[in-house]
C-alpha cells in the first residue's frame, strides 16, 4: 500500500481491521505441499479458493466485495469491477479471490494482466492479521491502473509497512500476460518479473503464514496515490495462473560429461525461476570453462566440476566434466589402453565390470580406484558402488604410465521402483502415488479412474499444455496431483 501520513496509515490500518470482521474466523491449514492451478479444471476449485462475498473493508477501498464479480472464463479468473446492484454500503462491487490455506516461506507466482484505469489497483498478495489470531503480515505486487508499465513492491511486518517500491517494467502489463513472483524467505524477499529478480528486501521481514490473494477494487480518498477513480465499469483483470512452491530448486540435464579438447557442450538448468538467475562456475578452468548461458568448452585433459547455483541461495547442482586429449597419446612401447566406458553412472551397491582393451593381448594391467569409500575394483575390472560420491577408476599397464579412466557417479540407493505407465495394471484397487516431497498418497478407485489417471499422466508427458494437475474426487473428499511432482505410483 502507498506510503501516506501517519494518520492516514492508522485509518488504513483501522479499514483493514474492519475488513476482517465481514470474514468468520476460520483456524485455517498452514499448507506443507505445494500449489499449482492453471484454472483448467473446468470450475473454480473450491477446495484450494474461497471467493470474497457480501463485506467492505471500509477506506480507502470504495466497493463490496462480491462473489460473483469472481468468475472462471476460458481457463482463467477474471475480477469484475462494476456497480453495485446489490444495496450494499459502497457504489461499487469488485472482486476477491482467496486461498482457504495458508502458506509460509516459499515462491509465490502468478501469470497475469491488471486493469488500466486511474483511480484502481491489481493485486497479488499474502496476508494475514487480526482474524488469523495473527498480527498484520503482508507481501505485495500492486498494479496501478494510472500508469500500468510500472508495479510496485511492498510489504509489512507486524502492521509496519512504509516499504514501497516502483518497478519501471518497460511493457504496458495490462496489454499482455506476465509472471510476476515473490520468493519470501526468512531473511529476504526477493521479487520476480518474468523470472527475473529485479528488487530484493532484507529488514525486518514478515514470519507468519498467510493467505494467497488477488483483488481489484478503487480508491477513495487518495488521489494522490491512485488518481482519481472516473466511475467506469466495468473494468476487468484477469489471472491466468497462480501457483506456489515451498522450495526453489535446480537441476542440471547432465551429472557427467566426456569431452574432447575444443568441444562444447550446453549443460542446461531446470528451476523454478529463471534461468538468468543462475550462476555457473567451473572448479578448474585450465579443464574446462563455462560461460553463464551453461555452455562448457573443454580446454586440456584432465577433470573438473562445474557448479550451477541459483543468486542468493545455497541452492546449486554439479556436473563432473572429464576431457581427454583429442589424439591419443602414443607411447613408446606401442601399448595403448582403453576402457570401454569414460564414465557410469550407479546407486550404492550396484556392481559393473569395465572391459580393458590393448594393443598386446597379454598385457598385464593393474585396476585402482581413486575413492574406494565410493566404488572399489578388483583385479578383474569388477566395480562396486559403495558410498554416494564420484571417483575415478583407473586401469594402468604395469610397468608403464600408459592408463586408461573412467568417471564413477554414485548416488544413493532409491528404495522405490518407478512405475512405467504402460505396464501398470488397471484392474482396480489401491493406487500408491509418491510426490518430490516424499509424502505418499493412496487412493482406492476403480479401473476406470486408474485408466483416466494414467491417460492423463501420458498425455502431460506428451504435451505439457495438457492440465498439470489432477483432481480424485470423492464426494465430500478432494486431492490434487501435480503432475511435475510425482516421483513414482503404482497399483495394487
């Protein structure tokens, strides 16, 4: 909210108390998962939102709240700003749309496109207060209908705010369809455009859970900071997608790499954000370099690790790159050696054995590992993973400094086996899902919802324009599957 007057500030306060009271104070979840709704199922999900209906939250907000200025058109929530009709205490209705849950640290997104009009305000937010049994918290992402190719930052602490910020964003958002974010943590805020940090807070920020938010409603009484509201209705913003993950990560496509001298190679990262929020470093530079679009260019023999982390975080992913010399070096004794793997990639107590090939059959040849804590050979090339970790094995002709290696990635052992969707059985009976944060969900349904389940589970695969998530209904019980989360599900 604007920065005003103290006096101003206290009556805010004052109006935003009185907003509450129109709401029954609910002890509502604070959510552990994650959400994601693109609005395609087809209504408004009930379960996850609650539409705002029947109260004012007094100055400066000049309209009632009404639950059906809040509709669901052509996969996207649509605020109406129009004229009451309705006898209520204001002129006008608008719209409101909150989560039942409430929700803590995490990133905050959602794809949308704010009304221009002086006089009104687009927002996407969390907060709580007084009927939470909490103090006033608040994080905010504020369209101004006066001028919409600014949006403006801000945030407040137990009812302290005074944080403002206006972000110059060089488009008119209420043309076209953005994301705009806010990724809260527990000493900063970080806020997004189209993945893009652009601000960043780091005083006296909010620490207790709140609700998602979207509303637009016009001002009263602060021309100064919205202009003057005209009275046109009705005036419309629309929300394509809104979503909210209680962890950022990154992942890279590749955990090994075998180059040769002068190759290239683009190693790409997969986060929540984007991915010019990432930063990339190689451990040794003289092996291999990388700029900061993941592109890596091997420059001499030898290994190295390259880092992607995301700024600001301790959040990162590796990728060990080993580079052998273009042309193989010749030794005098006209002897080579050669693995038949440069690098395997294996879970704790995997065992593999390496083929040696060389020049003169009887070579005597000698196998060491570099970390046997990770993976030990034998005499016979036979590897076992012990410990996660990487190391190199190493086959050496004895009496000579002619070798051969290769790279072994260990990871520890998943206890779970993934199903693959085309040899699920669909008899009917108890279906296991098990989603990234290691929470399992079983659900008894019939062959037919586990044939629906796994068509849709196929047809995101094949087209990630396809719903992201699916809904188990039973009556009065709902649940929701996103379907980037699953890790494994099987039938029973």
């Amino acid at each position: 909210m604007k920065k005003l007057k103290k006096g101003i500030i206290g009556s805010i306060i004052l109006s935003i108390s009185f907003l509450l009271t129109g709401i029954t104070s609910n002890a509502a979840t604070i959510a552990t998962g994650n959400l994601e709704d693109n609005f395609d199922l087809g209504g408004l999900d009930t379960g996850i939102w609650a539409k705002s209906d029947g109260w004012t939250n007094g100055w400066p907000f000049n309209c009632t709240w009404r639950g059906s200025n809040v509709n669901l058109v052509d996969g996207k929530i649509v605020l109406t700003l129009n004229k009451d009709t309705q006898g209520g205490s204001t002129p006008y209705a608008s719209g409101e749309l909150r989560s039942n849950n409430m929700y803590r640290y995490g990133l905050y997104q959602t794809k949308m496109k704010p009304a221009q009009n002086t006089g009104i305000v687009s927002s996407f937010f969390m907060y709580t207060g007084p009927s939470d049994n909490n103090p006033w918290d608040e994080i905010d992402i504020e369209f101004l209908g006066k001028d919409t190719t600014k949006v403006q930052f801000n945030y407040f602490t137990n009812g302290v705010g005074n944080h403002e910020y206006i972000y110059n964003l060089g488009f008119d958002a209420s043309t076209s369809y953005h994301t705009y974010a806010f990724d809260w943590q527990p000493t900063y805020i970080a806020w997004y455009v189209d993945g893009n940090e652009v601000y960043r807070a780091t005083s006296n920020i909010p620490t207790h859970a709140g609700k998602i938010m979207a509303n637009l409603w016009p001002g009263i009484g602060v021309d100064g900071w919205l202009s003057y509201y005209d009275g046109v209705t009705p005036i419309k913003a629309y929300y394509d997608s809104i979503s909210y993950s209680s962890n950022n990560s990154i992942s890279l496509d590749n955990s090994s790499l075998d180059l040769t001298v002068g190759n290239k190679q683009k190693l790409t990262a997969k986060t929540k954000l984007s991915t010019q929020n990432i930063a990339w470093k190689s451990s040794d530079e003289s092996v291999a370099t990388v700029d900061q679009e993941g592109n890596v260019t091997a420059k001499k023999q030898g290994i190295c690790t390259i880092t992607a982390s995301i700024n600001g975080t301790d959040l990162k992913d590796t990728c060990v790159v080993n580079v052998t010399s273009q042309e193989p070096t010749q030794p005098d004794n006209n002897n080579p050696i050669s693995l038949d793997k440069s690098s395997l990639d294996l879970t704790v107590g995997d065992k593999r054995q390496l083929i040696v090939t060389t020049t003169t059959s009887a070579a005597e040849v000698i196998w060491k590992s570099s970390n046997k804590s990770v993976a030990k050979v034998d005499q016979e090339g036979n590897i076992t993973a012990k410990g996660q970790g990487t190391c190199t094995i190493t086959v050496t002709i004895n009496g000579t400094d002619i070798k051969d290696t290769c790279i072994v990635n260990v990871t520890e052992e998943d206890s779970t086996i993934p199903t693959n969707p085309d040899d699920t059985d669909t008899t009917g009976g108890n279906l296991y899902i098990e989603l990234e944060d290691g929470n399992i969900k079983s659900f008894n349904v019939s062959s037919d919802e586990i044939n629906k389940f796994i068509q849709w589970y196929k047809d995101r695969d094949l087209d990630h324009s396809k719903s992201a998530i699916y809904k188990f209904d039973k009556g009065s019980y709902k649940d929701y599957i996103i379907h980037d989360k699953i890790v494994w599900f099987e039938i029973k």
